[in-house]
C-alpha cells in the first residue's frame, strides 16, 4: 500500500546478473555488498544521535527518556518547540521541493536509472530528522531507510556493478538502515525481502542478511546491543493464547482503517507555499494538545512503551488510540513526511493494552505486555502488508523471546487475511 507501506517495486525486476559470475567478479560483489551493510550502519548511527542531540536541546533533557523529558518540559515549552518545528520542516520542504527534484529512494527499483539525488535525499531525511527530534508525530525510520539506500546505490554505481546488482543493493541499504537503527538484524532483511524486494531469492536472502548484519554491528558501536523496548518477560498462558485466537479480526479492522486513513492524509497533501502554513499549524495543534497529553509527541515509542507497561489507566489508553492516529494523518496531511511503522506498532500495542486490560476483567493472570504485543504485531502486518516482517520486527524490539510466538502469529494471520478481504486484495500466497 502506499501510505503506509514501502511500494513493492521489484517483483517483476531480475536482479540476477547475466551469464556466468568470474572469482574477480564475485570478489567484487562480496566487498561492496559489505561495504553497503556498513554506509548503512554509519549512517543510521549517525541520524540517531543527531535526533537525540536535537531532542535533548529542544526539550531540555539529557539522561532521560524522550517522552520523559517531554513530559519535564513545560507546556508552552512543547507548544513553542512544536511551532517552530513546522515552520522549520516546512519551509524546508517547501524550498526543497521548490528548486530541487526530490526522487523517493524505492523509485530506484523501477526506474532504469537506479541511482537517486544523493545531497537532495540527505536533506529531505535531515528534515525528517528534525520534524520527529521536535515532536512531529511521524516515523523515524523513513531517514535511515533513505540514507541507507542513497549510499547503497552510489556505492555500488562507482563500484562498476550491474544496474541489477544496484536495485538489489539500494534496497538493501534501506533495509539495513532500518536494522541498524532499531537493533533488529532479522527484521531489517526481512523488510528488504518482503517489502522491497518482494522476493526470497538466494541471492537476494543473502545479500540482505549480510548487509543488515553489518549495519547492526556497526551501529552497536555508537548506538549499543539493547533492545528499542524494555519488557519484562512474558509466558504463555490459556489465558493469552485465548486472546490470540480471538483479537485477530479487530486488529485486523483497525490496521485496515489506520491504513486507509495514512493513504488519504498522504494523498491530500498542500503544494507549494502552502506546505510551511499547514506544518506550522498542524505541529501548533498537536503541541497544544500535548499540554495534556504529551504521549502525542515523537513517533510513538513513549505510547508504545507505555501499553508493554501497562503504566496508563485503560481510559486513558483508548483516548490515545484515537488521537495518535489522527495526529500522525494529521502531521502526514499537513505536508511533512516521514515514516508510519512506529506509529502503527504503537497503535497495535496501545489496542492490545486495551483490549488486554478488559480480557484481565474475565480472565485474569497475564501481564499487559502479552496482550500488547500480540496486538502491535498483527495490527502492523496488517498496515505494513508484511506478516513475517511484523512477527520478527515485534520480537527482537523486545527481546522477548518465542513464548508468545503461537498466539502471536495466530493473531497476525487472522489480521491479515481479514484485513485483505476488506481492502480486495488477493494474498500472494493463498492460506
């Protein structure tokens, strides 16, 4: 889908060179396809601590949380922070889109040129930076995806490979920016497979794994081996794999009404000058709203945080699963871009929470993580059209495990199928 989702360019692409591989050829490939795993590290390293930087110096905060250092933060304090944060993107964008062409980084694996504007790309994923360091209500793994890929892509366009090898290559970069910024090598090939690529080929498999792996390791360096989310352990109980089996469907219908929601912010965006005068508004609205709740704020990892807890009353946790994803369309409508699995996974979590916490009524026993997580991964292969994707990514973000792996992917299958009747599309693979 295109809101929500990558678009699934290549899978009528063959990215299998053409006859026979030389030892020198082979050679060649290996140690670029190594070198892409480490741009991507780099430069996922990098996005991260400069979004940190900007968080700290915005809202005032060093040691703690995001969503901590916001809720610290005065309620003006958001408001301003929030206010000059869309006017800041939005002129950004508006003068970027003004004078310069801006190629999303997925077009490479369509266009016969694979190669996209490198310093054009890295401003439009600065920008992204800036938009979620300030408090827009967007993803950040759009910037890493981009700034992996552009690297990929030239790295391997100097390097004298194929226009073949270059598709397979940039959509590994993006893959492998992903991991490297969550933590989540397995996930971060799988995105490239599944999403990207839209194909389990040898080679592609490989090369994926290969350059996530890297990525990952590179980025330990700067960015340390923990997970993005600190959960207690969970374990399987009646109680959860009951749950399982039945929150499918409603997480599925939410998944396909946040989707739908996504694709028409995206598709109803302003042009022009009126770009800075809807972010300047828009980031005003949500920072105004923040003042009661400051949850709003970010891409959705304090939220999500917050349902794996269990740390808010179950009133509180329904009014944020409807405000978070009006905020996100809103920020997304407004002109700002960015990514949506953040946002989505702490909706499927903030769902879970919810939903949890009323199943806890008739059966008690199992902490709200369980439910949350089951919730986040169903509801995000239902937005993200990525099942494998959504059960891998949940779990290392975790690290919790395979104890609730069977009830899990219960729920993600029953989402999705369902989720696919309602938006009349045929699965690739029939269940």
């Amino acid at each position: 889908m295109a809101g929500v989702a990558s678009p699934r360019h290549a899978a009528s692409v063959d990215l299998e060179p053409r006859g026979p591989v030389t030892r020198i050829e082979f050679g060649r490939l290996l140690v670029v396809t190594a070198l892409v795993g480490v741009g991507a590290g780099v430069g996922g390293a990098l996005v991260t601590l400069l979004l940190h930087l900007l968080q700290n110096v915005a809202f005032g905060y060093s040691e703690e949380s995001f969503l901590t250092g916001v809720e610290q933060a005065s309620g003006l304090r958001r408001v301003v922070v929030m206010t000059l944060g869309g006017l800041i993107v939005g002129v950004g964008w508006w003068v970027l889109r003004k004078y310069f062409t801006v190629v999303p980084t997925t077009d490479g694996l369509r266009n016969r040129d694979p190669r996209v504007p490198f310093f054009t790309t890295i401003a439009d994923a600065l920008l992204q930076v800036i938009a979620v360091a300030l408090g827009g209500s967007i993803g950040r793994e759009g910037a890493p995806r981009q700034v992996g890929a552009v690297i990929a892509v030239w790295i391997a366009a100097y390097s004298g490979l194929t226009v073949q090898q270059q598709r397979r290559l940039l959509a590994c970069g993006a893959g492998a920016g992903l991991a490297a910024v969550y933590n989540v090598p397995l996930a971060g090939a799988l995105f490239t497979l599944e999403i990207l690529l839209v194909s389990f080929a040898l080679a592609d498999v490989l090369a994926a794994l290969l350059t996530s792996a890297i990525a990952v390791g590179v980025a330990w360096i700067a960015l340390g081996n923990k997970p993005t989310y600190d959960v207690a352990p969970v374990v399987m109980s009646s109680a959860v794999l009951v749950f399982g089996l039945l929150i499918g469907p409603l997480a599925g219908l939410v998944g396909v009404v946040l989707s739908k929601l996504m694709d028409f912010a995206q598709s109803h965006q302003p042009h022009g000058w009126r770009i800075p005068i809807f972010t300047t508004g828009v980031f005003a609205a949500v920072g105004a709203l923040s003042i009661v709740f400051p949850q709003l704020l970010g891409n959705g990892k304090g939220p999500a945080q917050l349902a794996f807890d269990g740390a808010l009353a179950l009133p509180v946790f329904a009014v944020l699963l409807v405000l978070k994803p009006a905020v996100t369309a809103a920020s997304l409508a407004s002109g700002a871009k960015g990514g949506t699995l953040t946002p989505a996974l702490a909706t499927g979590a903030m769902l879970g929470a919810l939903m949890g916490g009323l199943w806890s009524h008739l059966w008690p026993g199992a902490p709200t993580a369980a439910y949350a997580l089951i919730c986040a991964a169903a509801v995000l292969a239902t937005t993200h059209r990525a099942p494998f994707t959504a059960i891998v990514l949940v779990l290392e973000l975790t690290h919790t495990g395979n104890a609730l792996l069977v009830p899990l992917i219960i729920a993600v299958v029953v989402a999705y199928m369902l989720s696919s009747r309602l938006m009349a599309k045929r699965m690739t693979d029939p269940v």
